[in-house]
C-alpha cells in the first residue's frame, strides 16, 4: 500500500526539487508571473508543462462525488501539471492537436488570419477584412453568431462573475452563499492555480457553475487556431480535474474578443458554447484614471432594472477587486425589489453547467476534454440534443452578422478594458507557495 523506502526517498527529493524550483521562479521572477496574465504578453513566453505527479498517498477526494482519481486541489502535484505562464500549443496534448486538425479538415474552422493589435490594451483589428462581415463577425464589431449567448429570456437577469478566482472572491462567494443565489465564474486558469482555495469555496461551498475564461485572458482573436485551443483546453482541463470530471459547458472570451474563427474553435474543439453579454457595469474601471464610479455603477443598475424586460439582462459584471464585488452587493437589494428572477448563465437553458453533469451534484460521465467537440463522442449540447427547446428559451442568436441594436450590448465600446486583467499579489503568491509547503510536509508525514 505504502511505496518503499526507496521509492519514498526518490519521491521525496523529487518534491523537495519541484517545491525549490516552485518557490525559486515565484520568488525570484515576479515580472514573469506578471506577464503571464497580462494579455499583451500573452503569446511570447514559452513555458513547459511538466508532469510531477505525487505519492498515491497525496492524492485524496477533491469533491463530494469524486472518486479520488485526481490529485488534490491545491497539491505541488495538482498545479504542476499545469502550465505556470502563457501556454505552448506546441507542448499542449496531442489529443487536443489532433481534435484541431480533425475540424479543420472538415471545413468547421473559418480560414482567416487571426486580428491584430496595434497597441496593448486596444481593440484588435482585422487589416484586410470587414469585421462586421458574416465571414469575420468580430462580438468586438457586435456582430453576432449563430449558437452564441448575448440574452437571457425576458424577466431573467443573468448572473455571472469574470476574472476570478482572486482574493476579494471570498467577500462575494460568502454573499452569494447568504443570500442563496446561484452564480456563474468565468475563470481564469492561472488564477485558479494561484488561487485554490477561492476555486473549492466556489465549486465545493457554494456549488457555483463553474465556466472558462482562458488560461491567461488574452485577445483571443489575436492567437493562432493552435493557441486558441491551448488557452481552452488547459483551463477546461484544469476545471474538468479539480471537479472530479466536470467538463464545463460555457466560456467567455475576454474582452469580449470573440470571431467566427475563435467561436468555431471553441465549440468544434472542445463542444463550448461561447457567452458574450447585452449590459456592461465597466466595474473593472473602478479605482482608474477615467474609470467608471459606484454611483455611475447604480445608476445603470437602477436605469436597467427599470428598463425593458426583454431580452433579460446578461450584465457584465467581475469579481476582480473589492470594489467591484461592492458594487454587486449594492446592486443587489435593487435587483430583488424589481422583481427580476436571478439565474447563473448554465441555468438559462435548463441544461446546466457541464457536458457530462448537469451541476456541482450528481455523477459526471468520465470523458476526454475534447469529447463534446466534432471529433469526439459527441456530448449534449444546446444546439444538437434539443435546439428547438433552447432557442425558445433562452434567445440564442440564431442569424449571423447580427448587428446588436443596443449600444451597451457590444463588448467593447471604445476604451478596451486592459484593466480587466487580474492583479497578482506579491503576498498572496508568497502565500499560495506557504501553502503549497505545507501541503507537500504533510503528504510526506
Ligand atoms: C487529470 O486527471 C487525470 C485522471 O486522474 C490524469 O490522468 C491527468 O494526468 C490529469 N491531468 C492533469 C493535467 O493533471
Ligand atoms: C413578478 O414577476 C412575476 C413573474 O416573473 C409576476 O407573476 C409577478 O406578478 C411580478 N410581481 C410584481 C410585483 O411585479
Ligand atoms: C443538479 O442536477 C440534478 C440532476 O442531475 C438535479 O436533480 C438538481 O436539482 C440540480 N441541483 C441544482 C442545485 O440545480
């Protein structure tokens, strides 16, 4: 049952050398781990995946339902296999390569060259193409496709969080929690590797839907087909692998930075459905030069909830500062006195959360992380097992090249959200790497 003694002194030192290494690149290179979740550096570092499993022992249940396959959430062993910076597609699993390659042989990826951005923290552009085209149909431009999600159905407000998980998470999870609403978290990967114990708190405490927002939240219109199946693939792998099995259902792509490439992608690779939003609090400005307030933030709340019923709000809202959680939670009071009904985003369509299970309870199916994709077994999903009910309910855009009628519902008006990346904390990094020794000192006790 044990390992040897030999294989127990060799695992040792093999963990004594990945926890040295842990803390030496924390330590000694902040400006790396900066970069990589700043999306204007996105695609330059070249990181490697290692592979550094631990000790059975290490290894225990993660979740209510897991059948303790995974290695624990927040273990050297669990955040190892994950890449540290901006993923290398070319490192990335062949699995994943080959899923790619399957699409694009059969003619389901758009063939254009991915945007361009002239300046960090800009809208990316497209030089020789219409972005509002049917062939591009950029959700920067507010162009529209077919299976994407922009509206809830009338009376409903969709909840969601992006950035997280981050340190002011746990104000926002423990009202949520109080106040029993259900919400939807695009994540970040590198924030959930960082940030452990907000992404159980959100998945095991509260029961969230769990959803993606890319590894390092770049421009993904700017990435190469192989990048953008990287960004996808390891922040589905890392969900899939720290909720016993759940392979999520929903991403969003920062910045709203989505096209008919980027959105084949998602869903022929990985079986995603891409979610965009009609209302945008600008919360992740709080606290900038120019940046938006929180009286500004109520007042849209009050002009909105005021407002037309249909579609239903999909508001852009982010759990990235203490600010912005704030802002929610003053909100809220307003949100229930106007009688809108609160929904996460997986609920909208009744078929939840992930491809394999419909929420945090219940028995995932065992699948690949590209088996709701065209190449794989093929998985439930809004538009093959039951589009006729989802279109009803929940608005589905169903024509491309839709141009939305309301100014608020493009993603990005003007100044871009450059912001909207999340801030590292030296002194919760040093944190996470205390962590991490202490998980590592007690696996070996
Ligand atoms: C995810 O979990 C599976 C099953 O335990 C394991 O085989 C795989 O190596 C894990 N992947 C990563 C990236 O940790
Ligand atoms: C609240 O909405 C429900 C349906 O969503 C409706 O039946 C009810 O009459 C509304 N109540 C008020 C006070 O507007
Ligand atoms: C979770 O899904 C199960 C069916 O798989 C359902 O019975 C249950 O009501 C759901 N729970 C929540 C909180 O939605």
């Amino acid at each position: 049952m044990f390992p040897s003694a030999a294989s127990s002194l060799a695992g040792f030192l093999t963990l004594t050398l990945t926890l040295t290494l842990t803390l030496i690149v924390i330590i000694s290179v902040p400006s790396q781990v900066s970069a990589a979740i700043i999306p204007s550096h996105d695609r330059n570092s070249h990181d490697h995946v290692s592979q550094d499993p631990l000790p059975d022992r290490c290894r225990q249940v993660a979740t209510p339902t897991d059948p303790s396959s995974f290695p624990q959430v927040g273990t050297p062993a669990w955040a190892a296999a994950y890449p540290s910076f901006s993923p290398d597609s070319n490192a990335m699993p062949q699995p994943w390569k080959d899923a790619l390659n399957t699409a694009i042989q059969a003619g389901k990826i758009p063939n254009f060259p991915p945007s361009v951005q002239n300046a960090p923290g800009t809208s990316p552009s497209y030089p020789s193409l219409n972005p509002s085209s049917p062939q591009v149909c950029s959700a920067t431009s507010g162009c529209r496709i077919a299976g994407q999600v922009w509206d809830p159905p009338q009376g409903v407000l969709a909840l969601s969080f992006d950035d997280g998980p981050l340190p002011p998470s746990d104000k926002l999870y423990a009202f949520l929690q109080q106040n029993q609403v259900k919400a939807t978290h695009f994540f970040i990967g590198v924030n959930i590797i960082q940030n452990w114990k907000e992404f159980n708190l959100a998945f095991q405490t509260n029961q969230d839907d769990i959803a993606v927002h890319t590894w390092t939240h770049p421009y993904m219109t700017t990435l190469s087909n192989a990048d953008v199946v990287a960004q996808l693939g390891w922040t589905l792998q890392v969900i899939y692998n720290s909720t016993g099995g759940r392979l999520a259902r929903f991403w969003r792509p920062p910045y709203g930075d989505t096209d008919a490439r980027v959105t084949a992608i998602a869903k022929e690779v990985f079986g995603l459905t891409t979610v965009v939003w009609n209302r945008d609090t600008a919360d992740w400005t709080l606290g900038l030069p120019g940046g938006t307030s929180p009286q500004a933030i109520q007042a849209n709340f009050q002009n909105w909830l005021s407002g037309p019923r249909t579609p239903g709000l999909m508001i852009l809202e982010h759990e990235l500062s203490p600010g912005s959680v704030q802002a929610f939670m003053t909100a809220f009071p307003l949100i229930k006195q106007s009688n809108w009904t609160i929904k996460s985003v997986a609920e909208l369509d009744g078929q939840g959360a992930y491809q394999n299970v419909e929420n945090a309870t219940g028995q995932p199916t065992p699948v690949s992380i590209t088996a709701g994709g065209n190449g794989g077994a093929g998985l439930i999903s809004p538009t093959s097992s039951s589009s006729s009910s989802t279109q009803s309910r929940l608005s589905i855009t169903s024509s491309s090249s839709q141009t939305s009628s309301s100014a608020s519902a493009a993603p990005n008006n003007g100044v871009k959200k450059s912001s909207g990346t999340p801030r590292l904390h030296a002194s919760h990094l040093t944190l996470s790497a205390y962590a991490l020794a202490l998980t590592v000192t007690l696996c070996l006790i």
